[in-house]
C-alpha cells in the first residue's frame, strides 16, 4: 500500500524500545510470580520469604527452568486452542461489518464467541457431572505447565503476524511502523493479521482467553470442592468470585460487536503485547482469586455476601449504563436527549449522562467491579488484590492513549471538550 495509507510512526509508547522490552520480559515473570508468590506449592501466599542465595540456587538449576514445560499441559492447551478455532469456523454466526478502515472498506466478522462460550461450558459441566469434580482439576495441577504453553502460543503468533506484515497489501497500524523491529513485532505492526476469513486479532480478544478464564475458575471450583469434600461445601467466597467473572465475560461475548469499536480493533495492530495480553494475561491472572480460594478457602457470611454483591452490582449498573448511552449515540439514537458538542470534524461528543460525568466512566464501572471480584478473598494478603491494582494502571494508560489520540484527532475541539467534562475516569478524584 501507499506511503499515504501506512505513514511511517515517528511517535513511541511504552518508553520506545526499551519499554518494550521491558514489558515483553516483565509480563511473563509477572504471571509466574502471581504463581510461585502465592500458592499452595510455593509454601503460601505470599510464602515465607528466603534468602537471596536461595532464590539465585533455585533459578540458577537447569532442572528448575525445564520444570516451566510441560509436555502433556501442552498438549492440552493446543487442544483447547483447537477446539476455539473449530468452533470458529462451525458454529453459525452473523457476519458484521467492523467501523470503516483508511482504505475506504470494512473489514467483516464473524459472531458467534457467545456460542462458542456455551459449547465449551456444556462440555465440561457434562465431564463434570459424569466424573465428578476431581475429573476438572488438572488446570489447577497443570497450571505452570499451562501458562508456558500459552506464553509459546502467543510468542508464535507474534512472530507470524510481524513477519506475514511484510508481504504486499498489508494495513498498517499507525503505531507499528516505527521500523524498530523489536518495537513493531511487540507493539503490532499489522492492523488486522488474518488467515483468509479468519481474523487473529478479534479471535484472541474474545475465545481462548477470556472463555478459558471461566474454565479456569470452574477448575478452582471443582479443586476446592475435592477437598472440602463436595460442591456443597465450596465456600459463598468461591461462588461469588465464578458468578461475577462469569457474568462478566458472558457479558462481553454476548454483546461482541461492541468489541468492533475498541482501541484494540480499530488502532492497535496485533503484535506481542495483544498476544500476551489476551492468551497469557487474562486467563492466568485475572484468576488468582479463584485460585487462591481453592487452597485457602473464606467463608464470607450473609453480611458481606450481600455487601459484596451490591459492589459488583453498582460496578455492573455504572458499566453498562454507560455503554449503552455511547453505543445508542453512535448508532444515532439518543433517547435520553443527551447533550452533546459537534468537532470541526463532524464528529459529536457526548457531554452530559454518564458521559458528562467523566471521559470514561464506563472505566469507573470497570475499576468497582474489580473491586469487588477482589473482596472475596479478605483480608489476610495484598496479593489477591492484584487485579485491581493493575486494573487501575492499565485503565489510566488507556485513558492517556485515548486523550493523544483525540487530541491529535480533534484539535482544538479537544481542549474545548476537556473543559466540558474535566474528569478523565473517576469524577472529582481523576
């Protein structure tokens, strides 16, 4: 394509190249100190603290690193990665046309995560129910073999979609092409890598990180039901931390085409960053309560059961209060006659409702839910709390993208727009 359609990237994010380095390294040692920082084989959460020479032995033995891999694990995990690309392609789905790209066209999707979500849930509720708990365990028992599985899974891919971005007729993202190779293949260099009708990027948004996010759970579920001797004895903690993050990703799946509308479609290109985020990241950290739970089980009680829920509750209400004003206003409805400021460029931007509150508060709603998932686990560690903590700083990142990017968008209707609604996610706080 033209120099016009894929200008070259003269602006970095995440400090250039040395940022992202950083996170392509400290995104994985992450993930895997969420596990030997907090778990039942590590000695606790977190586990008593030992001496520096001991920790230097122990990475320092070649037995310790070759213990990361596990051949059955992955085999499982490119069986489950599988099942998300056949159920892809069989499961009937509406084809929906994505927002409009530079060159003029729009890329089409096919929709049907929700039922992929059902398949895969149907499958293990009848393993479950024919062999009882203990046969769902093995993600548990599997769980460091599992994340390097995914770690090589998203590495792959990483490298395929940078180097396939090099043939002819290729879209770029607009910040992918600095032509730093470490800074492009991390960040993405193609905007929509696809294999025919098959687009990588949507697909690994939605299927084999957040649905295995929930088996995961279900996992820990059926590992604490094992011990405690049924399901009728999995602690009210446990139930609410699968019950919010369920419905949180059933939530997601079943409202797809709100996806088409993201940052991650319609600017980022599908790098490594994308890939570890969604195969890595969501699945193998956002699950550390339920987790934690399975091996240090808290019973909550009615009081703050129902405390717990109406946090998630209000969280849910703010979050899809708000979604549904933006998403009635870019579809040209507007039924609660919403205020709203039109740009030199046409564009028309929400001032009032949720929207006039702050500039994201559909993040707002995001930060309470997590909150709330968190809760569950008490008090007794700060590593549960994880979750929230990186929530917050992912969100305020988002945030700052998305304010560049309109200012450079916009112009000066963007600094007229900051005035009608200063608040960037928390109203009065940030």
């Amino acid at each position: 394509m033209s120099s016009d359609l894929n200008p070259r990237t003269t602006s970095y994010e995440f400090l250039g190249p040395p940022g992202a380095f950083a996170v392509t390294v400290g995104v994985p040692i992450v993930t895997y100190l969420l596990y030997f920082g907090c778990s039942e084989a590590a000695g606790g959460c977190p586990p008593q603290l030992t001496s520096v020479s001991d920790v230097v032995a122990v990475l320092s033995d070649i037995n310790w690193w070759k213990g990361l891999w596990d051949t059955e694990a992955a085999l499982i995990y490119l069986a489950w990665y599988t099942f998300c690309v056949v159920a892809w392609a069989i499961l009937p789905g509406d084809m929906v046309d994505g927002t409009t790209l530079r060159t003029g066209g729009k890329k089409q999707y096919k929709i049907n995560a929700f039922s992929t979500l059902l398949l895969a849930l149907g499958g293990a509720s009848g393993l479950i129910l024919r062999k009882g708990p203990e046969s769902f365990t093995f993600i548990y028992e599997k769980w460091v073999g599992l994340v390097t599985a995914a770690l090589v899974m998203a590495i792959v891919q990483a490298f395929y979609c940078y180097i396939s971005s090099f043939q002819k007729g290729k879209l770029y993202a607009l910040s992918g092409n600095t032509g730093n190779h470490l800074y492009d293949w991390f960040i993405g260099r193609e905007l929509n890598p696809s294999i025919g009708s098959f687009d990588i990027k949507s697909f690994n948004e939605l299927r084999p990180g957040l649905i295995l996010w929930v088996l995961v759970n279900i996992s820990m579920v059926c590992e604490q039901a094992v011990r405690r001797g049924g399901f009728s004895k999995v602690t009210d903690s446990m139930w609410l931390v699968l019950a919010f993050q369920t419905w949180y990703v059933i939530d997601g799946l079943y409202n797809e085409p709100a996806l088409f509308t993201t940052m991650d479609i319609t600017s980022d290109g599908f790098g490594f960053m994308l890939a570890v985020g969604d195969l890595v990241f969501v699945p193998f950290t956002y699950s550390v309560q339920a987790r934690y739970l399975a091996f240090h089980p808290v019973e909550l009680g009615p009081v703050w059961t129902v405390a717990i829920i109406l946090v998630n509750a209000l969280g849910y209400w703010i979050f899809r209060s708000a979604n549904g004003e933006k998403n009635d206003f870019r579809n040209g409805k507007n039924p609660k006659n919403l205020k709203f400021m039109t740009t030199a460029r046409g564009s028309k931007l929400l001032t009032s409702g949720w929207w006039g509150l702050s500039q994201h508060p559909n993040y707002m709603g995001d930060l309470v839910m997590a909150l709330a998932w968190c809760m569950p686990t008490g008090f007794d560690t700060p590593i549960t709390y994880f979750y929230v903590v990186y929530f917050a700083v992912l969100l305020a990142h988002r945030q700052r993208r998305d304010d560049e990017m309109c200012e450079h968008k916009y112009g000066k209707d963007w600094a007229t727009y900051k005035k009608l609604v200063p608040y960037r996610i928390i109203p009065y706080i940030y």
